[in-house]
C-alpha cells in the first residue's frame, strides 16, 4: 500500500476483510519486499512530488517496469497512466499502463457521482463511487476494458483496465464498494507470484 498520501486506510480496511493484512510502504526497503502494490486515491501530483521526495519516484518506476501488479484507484490511475489530458502544467506519472487518462474528466456538474457497474469477472456489479475521477480516453492494443459507465452523460466512459499485472479504476472501490475488485487484485497477485 503506497502511503504517501491519499485514503490509505480503506484500502487496508478493505484488504483486512479479505484477511490480507496490508504493509505502508513509504521508503524503497519498504518497496523493495512486497509482492503487489496498492496506488490510493488522493491527489495525483501530490504522491508524485513526495515520491520524488522520499526517493521512491525511480524506484516505482524500476518495479512497475520489472511486473510488479499494482493497483491504481482513481489518482492511482492517474499514476499508472503512460498519458495523461487536463493534467497539471509538466505532470509527471509513474506510468506503466499504456493507456491515455483524462484528469477530472467527468466535469463540475457530475464531479462526485455513484453509479452500480458490471466489471467483468465479477458475479455481481461494484457500487462504484465517483470523487473528481479521471477516466480512460483511449487504450493501447494490450490494455482490456473491464468496466464502462452506463447512463448519464459519461456512457460509454471506460472506468477500469487492466493490462497484465496493472489494474486501474477511476473509482473508489475501497469506499462502500464491497471487496469484489480487491479480491480480483488479491487473486492477480497470486496468479502472477506463482508464475
Ligand atoms: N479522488 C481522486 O483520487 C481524485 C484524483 C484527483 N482529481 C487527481 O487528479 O489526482
């Protein structure tokens, strides 16, 4: 769990319920032991400018490049992103994800929304809560498209990826999302360790 900045704790909280219990990781000896790593929601420049200040910015990048699976909620997503629209002047990522993300993308009047989205490998749909979101503008040839927006003016918006080890929503699901998509993360992290 990378816990520079953002909603750490319910990410711990939701990994908790699964019975993974979660490590902070603040400094590259931190970093360097763990298997899969969360990328909260927060405020996507802010991670970035105290990565670069706890020295963690490179080494990020070195273990994204090397496979590690991560997964980006919201700002998280921003961080994955190999792209980014609307970003801060020179905004800066970890990248990884060969994906184009538009930064608060679905606008003042819907800023903050809920909607239920089916996420495909997930039995039932995810009530996924929406904070200042970025979406998904466009994908790169291995990127899959796990989950779109239904109704509204956003139809169509995709809101999850996944790209091999990466994982990213635009959504909070460590917030009243239930533990579907950090179970598929849990499971992708297991999948990839074996192999
Ligand atoms: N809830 C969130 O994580 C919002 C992301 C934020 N708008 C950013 O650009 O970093």
């Amino acid at each position: 769990m990378l816990a520079l900045q953002g909603d750490v704790r319910e990410h711990v909280a939701a990994l908790s319920s699964l019975g993974v219990a979660a490590r902070t990781v603040r400094r590259e000896t931190e970093l360097a032991s763990v298997v899969g790593l969360v990328l909260p929601g927060g405020e996507s420049t802010t991670i970035v400018r105290l990565a670069r200040t706890f020295g963690l910015l490179e080494p990020l990048r070195a273990r994204i490049a090397d496979g590690l699976p991560v997964l980006g909620t919201c700002a998280g997503m921003i961080l994955l992103a190999d792209r980014v629209l609307d970003g801060a002047p020179g905004q800066e990522t970890l990248g990884g994800l060969d994906v184009t993300v538009r930064r608060n993308a679905f606008g003042r009047q819907v800023d903050s929304f809920e909607e239920d989205v089916d996420v495909t490998g997930l039995d039932a749909p995810v009530h996924a809560v929406f904070i200042r979101a970025p979406w998904v503008e466009s994908t790169g040839p291995g990127v899959e498209v796990l989950a779109t927006v239904t109704t509204g003016p956003a139809a169509g918006r995709i809101v999850m990826v996944r790209q091999g080890p990466l994982m990213a929503t635009s959504f909070h699901p460590e917030v009243g999302g239930g533990s579907g998509i950090h179970r598929m993360f849990v499971d992708l992290v297991a999948q990839q360790t074996q192999s």
